[in-house]
C-alpha cells in the first residue's frame, strides 16, 4: 500500500469494499431471508459487484500490482461456487424427435396501461410465440383480453384474480392436460399454479411460478427520489415474502412424482436463497446450454436474470435461449428438452 498513489489507495480502498461485498453475497443464499433481510439485498447487486471485481483485476494486472491477486480470489471462489456470470459456450442446437420446447414469459398484462409507447404490442406478442412455435407456454401477469389469441394451443389453465381488471398466471399447452391447480399465496395476487401434461407415454408436471415482486421502478430519476431506508425495508419485507412462498412451492412439489419442469419469474437472482431452495438438484437450463448474459429482465444499470426454466434429471438439455424482443420489462426465454 505504502508504493501506491494516492488515488491508487482510494481505489484500493473501494476494491476492498466491493470484494468483501461480492463474499458476503456468495454466503447470503444460504442463509434465510426471514432472518437476514436487510442483508439479502446484497444478493441484487450481485452481476454488478463482479463487474466491479472484474473491472479491478484489469486495472491492476494493466498496471502490474499485485493487488490484483484481491478481486482474482474473489471472481475464483465465486466461479466455483456459482459457475460465470457469462456463458462462452453457444447453445446447442440439437433437433431430434420427442423434444419438448417450455417457453416462460411475463408479459406484463400485455402492455395494457401502455408502459412502451410502441403500438399494438398485445399483437407483437402473440405474433412472436406464434413463430417460436413453445410446446408450452407459461405466462406470468397474463391478461386476457378480446384480440389475445393464442387458439394455436389447444389446451391451457389459467388462474386470474382482480375486480376490475383480471390477471395472473396461465399454461398453454399443444399437448393435453389432464389435470392442473394452484398453490395460493396468502395477502397477494401472486401464486404458483401447475398442469399435468401427457406427452406421448409421460406425464410431464409444467409448474408456473410467480413469486412476490420487488416492485423497484429501475429508472434513475425514480431511484434517486426513492427513500434508501424506505426501500430496502420493503425489498426485505419482499424477499421474507418470497421465502414463505418458496416454502409453500416446495410442500405441494414434493407431493409430486411426476417428471418436471419448473417455469417461472422469481423477482429474484440465480445468487438468492429462493433461486436456492427451488433450483435444489434440477438443471437450469441457461447453465445448462444458454449463452452471454442470459438476461431476462430490462434493468438499466447491468444484465439481470430473474427469470428461470428448471428441469429435472429425466430431461436432456438440448437448447436455451433468451430473446431480445422488447415487448415487456421481461424478455421471454425458451429452453428445448428431451426424455433421456
């Protein structure tokens, strides 16, 4: 430290912070939210801290300090632990017959109080799970509305609450389902519903779920006006929220024996305690055969993946991939499975 600038120990000093950050964050999905709320938090700003980390192990190996060697360990231990940030590999593109494609997509109530100035969106939208062709489709915030047509499908189950305007969550499926529900969550329009689907000689279990939403307006004018004490007892309150609803989630799971294929958006990170819980021994299927940043929600600041598509060992992984089409603040992902 002593043979550094003066703005070398400040950024020394900020490297430091950050590192022990991107630690913390790597223990925090082990630990409950119900008792480590506010500490939960660090888990949003994961992608970011490894940008960070990144950012000063260039900086340092351009400059040839050993100081590297600090955010090195750090980006290590978190590959091991977590596996990178970044795919490298590209997806696989492997067609063969029996393949099941499981389209997840929060639609956002098909842009209903026009959030994107675009037009026709609710169209757009439809016209692209049309083309992707998903055996099945599992929609988060689904509205249905006159000129949604999604008849393409011959089966779906649908579970909608509200007054005035109906929402929730629906599966479509090109193959029959012979048997579906919900898993209620208490105090919020937010659920887990399933259906059975028979594929040829399987029943395949399709889950959809959506977990309580952070309810963060990601634009900078919005975050700076927001209350910081405010807004991190209420993302804490949410991710208690979560983890009784991943609880929940997992109770009627394991009352299952079907093979299965989880789809949903968890208003979470793959670096949480309920990505944790509910991936348990499944595939991601990203992890699996995705590639980049498998981005799948429209934050301003860094690629953000909170939503997921998990199999269970019975199914091979022949394909994922995560979309760019800009029709909600989700972007819709697809992943393509085989029975082994």
């Amino acid at each position: 430290m002593k043979k550094l600038s003066f703005i070398n120990k400040i950024i020394y000093f900020i490297n430091v912070v950050v590192a022990i950050l991107l630690l913390l964050s790597y223990i925090l999905p082990f630990l409950p939210p119900k008792t480590f709320s506010i500490l939960s938090v660090v888990n949003l700003g994961v992608s970011f801290l490894i940008l960070i980390n990144a950012l000063c192990f260039l900086y340092w190996l351009i400059r040839l300090k050993k100081q590297l060697m600090l955010s090195l360990l750090v980006l290590v231990i978190g590959y091991f632990s977590f596996g990178s940030l970044y795919k490298f590999s590209s997806s696989k593109k492997i067609e063969s017959h029996g393949n099941l494609k499981v389209m997840n997509y929060n639609v956002r109530l098909f842009n209903l109080y026009d959030w994107l100035t675009e037009q026709d969106i609710e169209t757009k939208i439809i016209d692209f799970v049309k083309t992707e062709s998903p055996d099945v489709l599992s929609i988060q915030e689904y509205h249905p509305q006159d000129n949604i047509d999604l008849s393409f499908f011959k089966y779906k189950f649908e579970k909608l609450s509200g007054k005035k305007i109906k929402s929730g969550q629906a599966i479509y499926s090109k193959y029959p389902i012979i048997n579906s529900g919900s898993v209620e969550f208490p105090n919020t329009a937010n659920n887990a519903i399933y259906a059975d689907i028979v594929k040829e000689k399987d029943t395949i279990r399709i889950y959809n779920i959506h977990l309580e939403s952070l309810r963060i307006d990601t634009k900078v004018e919005s975050l700076k006006k927001e209350n910081s004490e405010k807004l991190f007892n209420r993302i804490g309150t949410t991710f208690k929220m979560q983890q009784f609803q991943t609880e929940l989630f997992l109770a009627h799971k394991k009352k299952c024996h079907y093979k299965m294929v989880i789809c949903g958006d968890f208003n979470n990170t793959a670096f949480s305690y309920v990505y944790r819980k509910i991936k348990g021994d499944l595939k991601d299927t990203f992890k699996e055969s995705g590639n980049g940043f498998g981005r799948t929600y429209d934050f301003k600041f860094f690629p953000v993946r909170i939503d997921f598509i998990f199999a269970d060992d019975a199914f091979s992984v022949n394909g994922f991939k995560a979309y760019n089409e800009h029709y909600s603040d989700h972007y819709p992902i697809m992943a393509t499975l085989s029975l082994e």
